[in-house]
C-alpha cells in the first residue's frame, strides 16, 4: 500500500487546482491527476517495466492528457460555454475551505484507488499477463468510444447549437462519452484481477472502480436533468430519450433522472 499513498500525494498535488474553481477538482484536476499517476506508476516501475504495465501506465498517460486538456481548452476557451454553466452549476464561491479540502482529498482518494489495479501490480512484481492484455484492450475501447463522442458532440453543438445530439455514437446511447469512461475504467479492475494480493488490495480497487461508475450515473442524471429543461418541449427529444438507453447501449435505462440519491 505504500505505492497508492504515493499516488494519493500524486493525485492531491495536480488536483489543487481546484482551490480556484471547485469544479476543477473533479474536471481538470481529475484528467491531469490520472496523467499524472501513469507516470509516477512509470518510475516506480522502472527496474522490472514489462510491456504490459508500461502500455497501462501510458494509457493513463494518454486518457489523462486528452481529458484534462479537452476540459482546460472547454473552460478557458468557451465563453459560450461558461457562461451556461454560471446558471446550471454552484461556482462554489460561498464553499468554505474547510468544504472544499474534504472534496480536495476525497477526490484524490478516488483517483488513487481507480489507479491501484495497476499500481499493485507495479508493487507486486507481477508481469504481464492474458488478463491484463484483455483489461488494457477494454480499455483502449473505452478511450476511443469516449475521444469519438466528444468530438461528435463538438461537430453537432457547432452545426446546431440549439438542437440535443442524437448523431454518431449519440444514436446508440444518450451518453456515450460517460460510456466510454465506465469501459475504460472497467479494463483497469479487470487488468488487475490476477494481481491483487488479500483483501485490502480487492477492496481499495472494488470502491475505486464503484466510485467512478456512481460519479458516472451522477454525471447523466445531471445532464438529463439540464436537457429536460432545454429540450423538454421538443417531440423529437422525447421520442429520443424515451427510445435510446442513457448509459449503456441495448440496456432498457432510459431515465435516472428520478434516482435522487445519485448526487455525485
């Protein structure tokens, strides 16, 4: 466990970003942290580096990289945008900093657990193997399923800015980008199965891995919430949202919006 504390420290470094806007704990900081912690997880595993945890450790590279980049161009780029959110989110500027240390560290906590599958292998010695290739190609999936439905939805909201998206991925599930990181993070538990050693090490991947999918749910039902208002009147919304699943395709949820207790 010495490794994750290390990481944690990691993720609490690059997402202090958030004492400016308390958004970019979870947003910017979020990308930048996981970017972070791959290349850490890189140096820690500099003497014994295989293939197999040098691809996970630059996937982390990558996915963090895109993301915090796609979400740092987003907020200091798009006046547009910033100033829809003023309305649709707390700018947090009444949080004490009390308040805002305890999201501060428990963010970092997530990152560090959604992290460890790799990092307890780095720190077990434990090579590459069929598992972790398999974890890495969901993965993979996740990441491009995710890159491709953002870009889909900049293409979309720059053609029609007024109109929801239901182009691209957007035919087959109303969040395909949260899609995307559910699967990404899903071949990051699965990789480390064969390298969790005890009960700890199960239980910090466990509740990173269920962290991320709740943050994910939160995410939709925040947006469903948003695009109900914007689009709500539309017939052509509503035959949408009542017939393409929220989060995962083929999956008959259409709704979360009623699910009070997905806060996140």
């Amino acid at each position: 466990m010495h490794l994750f504390w290390i990481l944690f420290a990691v993720a609490l470094v690059f997402s202090v970003v958030g004492f400016k806007k308390y958004v970019w704990f979870i947003s910017i900081g979020y990308g930048f942290s996981v970017a972070a912690i791959g290349v850490s997880l890189l140096i820690a595993a500099r003497d014994h580096l295989d293939w197999g945890i040098a691809c996970a450790c630059v996937l982390f590279v990558i996915y963090g990289c895109r993301l915090g980049g796609y979400l740092a161009i987003r907020e200091l780029r798009s006046s547009a945008y910033n100033e829809k959110m003023k309305t649709e989110i707390k700018s947090g500027d009444g949080m004490s900093f009390v308040a805002k240390c305890a999201i501060w560290v428990s963010a970092a906590l997530l990152y560090a657990a959604e992290t460890s599958p790799v990092a307890f292998r780095v720190a077990g010695g434990s090579s590459a193997d069929a598992v972790l290739a398999v974890g890495m190609v969901v993965s993979l999936v996740g990441l491009i399923v995710e890159t491709v439905a953002d870009l889909q939805k900049n293409a979309a909201k720059k053609a029609n800015p007024h109109r929801f998206v239901d182009t691209g991925l957007f035919r087959i599930v109303r969040c395909p980008n949260y899609f995307g990181e559910m699967l990404f993070w899903t071949g990051v538990f699965v990789g480390g199965i064969t390298a969790y050693a005890g009960a700890v090490e199960w239980i910090v991947a466990l509740l990173g891995y269920l962290g991320i999918i709740y943050v994910m749910f939160g995410g939709a039902r925040r947006l469903e919430i948003r695009q109900n208002k914007s689009y709500g009147d539309d017939p052509e919304y509503k035959k949408y949202v009542a017939t393409t699943p929220i989060m995962i395709p083929l999956v008959p949820l259409y709704s979360v919006e009623k699910h009070k207790w997905l806060v996140a």
